[in-house]
C-alpha cells in the first residue's frame, strides 16, 4: 500500500479536479461544529500562565486521564492519552505483537486500511477474515482463522467501512477467541458515540486481560485534527507475571515516551474543558443527524434497488450496485456523471471490492440522495 | 535507564517535599511568557470553522512548512513537521538506523539523556565521546571513535547540558565524519535562538546528504507542551538512488504517518500565526535576559572558586565544586542545606559525573546566586 498517497487522496483529487460540482463522501472527518465547551476551553487555555505551556505528564494530563477513566468505568492507571486514536491503535499493536506469541495481525475484511498499513510497518503478517452477509464479524470464522501464530487481532466497532455495530455476545466472544489463542484483541471505538443501533457495546465489559480498548475525542467532538485519543490497557492487577499483558501498559507508556513524547497540552487542555461542560444534548443532537443522514441515503438506495448493509453505527454505507461494481473507474465515472464521490470498496479489502463506500459527513446528503436516484433510477 | 520515573523527576520530586524554599534548577521548561501573537492565534483558531478542526496535512501545515523553510533556508519540500523535536530525532535516528551501514549510534558525553534512550530503544548500541576540556565536543575525537559500525552521530548545539555553542569549523568536521564513516549526522538545533557566542552554526550550512537538522519551538517560543518540531532532511535532489540518504525522507513520513499520524492543529496554527507575527524584539529579549542570568549565576560561581563552562549558548551552566562531586547525595544536600535544586552530572554520563547542572529556566538566579555563595564561600 502506498501510504504517501492514499487512496482517499486519489479520490478526493479526482473529485476537486472534476468539471462539475460534486458531493464528497469520501472522507470520515466530521462536518459539524465541535461542541462550544471545545472552542471555550481552548480561548481559556490561549491565556493560561506560562507554566500551563510546559510538559504535561507523557501518560496525559491527570484531570483529562480522570475524566476519562470515569467515562469508561476504568480505573485511571489503565488510560493513556494519545496523540489520537492513530497512535493508540500503533501502541496496541506494536505491544500486542511484542508481548504475545505468534506474528499475525488477524483483521476483518473489508477493513479501515491502515490497520493493514499498521501491521505491515510492524512486519507482521495480516490474515483478513471476510465479514458475514450481514456486513457483521462472525466470530465462528475469526476463531477459524486464529492459530497459534496469531499475537493480535483488530476489530472496530461501531465499524468503518461497514457501518454496522458489534452486539454484546460477538465482542465477549471476539475476546474469548484472543484468550484462547494467546492473542490480544485490540477494539477500536472511536464511533461509540455514533450507534444507532442501541446495541453497542464495549470491549472494555469483559474484564479480561487479553483486550484493549483505543478511542479518541476525533469523531465523537469533531475534531479529527486535534489528535487527542487514548488506550485502555487490561487492569493489570493481579496479572502474573509472566502472562504476555503483564508489561503491557509499561511498554507501551515507554514507547509512547520515546516516539511523540507527549499528546499536544492545548488540545488536551480543550479536550478536558469540553467533556465537563458538554451536556448528552450535543453527543444526541450530532447522532441524531447522522442517523437522519442514514434514512436519506437508504432511501435512494432502496428505490434504485441497490444492495446495501443498514447503518448501524459510524458514517458509512456501503453498497453495491448491480453491473457497476466499486472499482476506481467507476468511482470515477460516478464523480463525472453523477457529481457524488465515493470509496471504491477495493481500498478496504477483497470481500466488499465490488461494492462503494458512502461517507455521511457532508450536509448535502440529499443532494446525493438525489443524484443517485437520477443516476441509476 | 527507567524512563518512567526518570532522573529529572526523582530531583524535582526531592526539591518539591524539602522542607524549605528551593530554587528549582531542574527542567529545561522556559518559564517566561509564549509571545503574544502565539495566543493571538491560538484564540482565532478556537474561531475557526468546522473544517478547520479536521485532518492537517501528515507532514504538517503547508503554510507552516514554507514558514520553516523560508526560516532555515531549505525547500519546502525537506520540511517534516513532528510531534515536537522529540519525534523528530526518534524519526531522525530510526531512519539513520535502517538506511546507513551499521549499528551503532555515537553520542557526546555528557548529553541529554534521551538521545540514549531512544538508540536503546531502537536497538542500537551507543558509544559516548567525551567533550573536551573547554566542554566542546572535539570532532578528531569523534572522529577516532568513529567506525564502520556507526550509522548515526547525534549533536546538540547550543548544547544541552554543557551550554557551549559549537562553530561553523567544527559543525563542518563533524558532517565531514558522517560523510568519511557513510554515517548521518543528526543536528538537534532546539536551542538555535538561545546562542550568546554569536557563533551558531547550523548543520544545514554545509548542504550534505549526510546531515539531518531537527529542531522546535518549544523553547524559542517557551512551548514545550505543545509538541510542534521539525525535521529538516536531505535535499533528495541529485542523489543517487543507492545513496543512504535517497529514501531517509519518504520512510519518515510513512513512520510518521503510520505511528503519529500528523501533529496537532491547534498547536500548529498558534504557531504559524505566532511566527508570522513576532517581531525579532521577543526573541532578542528572551535571550538577553537568559544572558543576564549567566551572568548572575556565573559571579556566584567565580566568587566561590567553582570551575564551570562558561555558557555560549542554551539554558544551562555545568558546574564543578572542590570536594563536593555532583552526585545524587549531593543535589540532595543542596536542596535541603541551600535551597537550591540542581541535576547531578551522573544523570547525562561519565565524562562531567563530577558536575552539577543547573538550569537558568527560573526568575530566581539572583537568589540561587546567593545561596551557592552561602553554602559554598
């Protein structure tokens, strides 16, 4: 994979070269306005004392961890703050592949491509394990595929790119395959706050220590740029000493000192602000709107007749349309003639390649709905 | 070395439970004020509108970059910003490492200790040339240390903890021993805006492949916790496509892009609009009053018959008292018995073990002053 021009870049060119106006839905960054606590805080921080400009602890600043740990029902020695989720998910699985047996990345397919990317840095070896019909993981088929060389396994949940949202029974069966074969399951969250399935739910509630839950502020405060993220690593009390997770958070917390050091104190400082003064009223007005998102889009495709897996959760619907399947071309071809701009499902993997991938972080939803409809209606 | 509670944080923590008034002379935290515009444009981007918050470009904002560029007199394009100078010099040795011959990593002794633990950490071996009686680095000596095996020679002008500035003729010898030993030679410049020799010379000056600058603002606009730094690489042009250096700035960005992702928005918009809008009367008073506090500290050190290097350049004075040797008992008897908190030469190795540190990032030189020529007169 060439990681100095992804393939979301390509798209997105494509798209701003185009000779017609075009609806992107390529990307995952939020269109909507962080919460006002976010601006607020990051004002107040703009005329904090010199000493506030300094260091904050590498592990994050202690109120932020704290607030945190809260949130996740964690004890606050289990959290570090990262320079987005992007570094968590790196500390996860440069430290799961270190610390367990084995030097396979199992993921699923499709996939958030820079897992894979992630993965093959760390020379390890990825096995892709292709998603049910329903767009779901099977964990039958994860277990399947998991052997003796398998260190770690990635999962995303709510998910990109397939939009759906893993229930209670698949995540503490996901962690009961990690247990078994020595491995670590690594739980990427960041669109927790993007469920509309009511149904999501944590890594964090098996209490084994064989996960790790990675997050972060980027899409649940709209604020991708910020880099403000976190892991939760396995309590390790009462871990003995020999089992691979024992040294898991002290790595990493070194890694992280070595590498970036320390996440960004104004962003933190903003971040902190934010989640002590922002009510469920924004978090319920956000999702609200990307689940009206979600009932325009599906309704285009359904009156195309379109195959497409129900939204659930995150910012994405992936679809298929008969006799255009999702390459480049006709990506290409629908950015030229239909003006809306969408993934080619081959940048995620082999199981979706003949499907396209629609991001929902864009207020001009039915404008595509629209154009979709004229175009394959 | 315990990087979870290092050698920095057992002193402040002994200075911080003393019984008494301590000058703390620990950190290198600027303890002065970030220039106005800094905060001028970190409360306009807490204005910004939504896409602003998003994704900056991986290797930094383009407006910054061409900022740095003009500013070092480089192409835009040999332009990586960091995550502060720290991922700039993990990034800068973990790519010296991989493409040039060798394994080891040559480092001045004394030195700032995390230049160790990052070759430690990337699995190098290190070997220390110890400074010169004048407490420059002599670059016959490093060139007699020099071998095959050495991959990466790692300097610091202004340097930290000797607080000599080395010039343009030894800069010079020291790539030329990059070049003759197929080495890079890393530059860490962090305290460039902190010389009172007038004889600062960037490695940059000398145009070799063999020569990779890092640096920040951390210190020249007193903003260690916002974490914006750069890389300045090789200029590729011209390079054969064998030479080490050729790909040195691609893999980079792929490690950075794959481990960091990108460095903070916010923290790099206050920086941009601060470069942009201060005026060369911040940095000169910063220095001179920096120089001021030399020259305090350095009279209570001549009058007490201590011998020390007379600083060119950073935050720091290394200093050498009959029958008191710099170790950690000492610092401690200093806190307790004058009230003043120091670094113990041990901490930055072998060659100055004897020394103390003391570091002028604190308004109260005058009292520090004092007290040493209490205790020691």
């Amino acid at each position: 994979m060439d990681y100095e021009t992804p393939q979301f870049f390509r798209v997105i060119q494509y798209a701003t070269e185009a000779d017609r106006d075009v609806v992107d839905m390529v990307s995952g960054s939020p269109d909507w306005d962080p919460p006002a606590a976010l601006r607020e805080g990051l004002r107040e921080y703009a005329d904090a004392p010199p000493a506030a400009n300094q260091y904050p602890p590498s592990v994050g600043l202690a109120e932020l961890r704290t607030e945190i740990a809260q949130r996740r029902g964690v004890d606050r020695d289990q959290v570090l703050v990262t320079n987005g989720a992007g570094e968590a998910n790196h500390l996860a699985m440069a430290g799961g592949l270190e610390a367990f047996p084995g030097e396979e990345v199992l993921l699923v397919d499709p996939t958030y491509p820079y897992y894979a990317g992630r993965a093959n840095f760390l020379g390890a070896e990825t096995t892709a394990v292709p998603v049910a019909a329903d767009g779901h993981v099977d964990p039958a088929a994860v277990r399947e595929a998991a052997s003796a060389d398998t260190a770690v396994i990635v999962v995303n949940t709510p998910n990109n790119p397939m939009g759906v949202t893993y229930g209670e029974g698949a995540m503490a069966d996901l962690v009961a395959v990690a247990e078994d074969h020595d491995a670590l399951l690594v739980s990427d969250e960041v669109y927790d706050h993007f469920d509309y399935s009511g149904r999501f739910a944590s890594a964090l509630a098996t209490g084994s220590a064989h996960r790790l839950v990675t997050n972060s502020f980027s899409k649940s405060l709209a604020i991708t740029g910020w880099r403000v993220g976190y892991a939760v690593f396995p309590d390790g009390e009462g871990l003995a000493e020999a089992h691979p997770a024992a040294g898991l958070h002290d790595r990493a917390r070194t890694r992280h000192m070595l590498t970036t050091v320390t996440g960004s104190r104004p962003a933190q400082a903003g971040v902190l602000h934010a989640l002590r003064n922002t009510g469920p009223e924004y978090f319920e007005r956000v999702r609200r709107r990307m689940d009206e998102r979600v009932t325009v889009l599906t309704g285009a495709l359904e009156d195309v007749g379109a195959e497409y897996t129900e939204p659930e959760g995150a910012f994405y619907v992936m679809a298929r349309f008969d006799g255009f399947p999702g390459t480049f071309e006709h990506v290409e071809t629908l950015v030229d003639e239909a003006g809306v701009a969408g993934m080619p499902g081959e940048a995620f993997g082999e199981a979706r390649a003949d499907w396209l991938r629609f991001s929902l972080t864009t207020d001009r939803v039915d404008a595509a709905a629209d154009r979709l409809r004229a175009f394959f209606g």
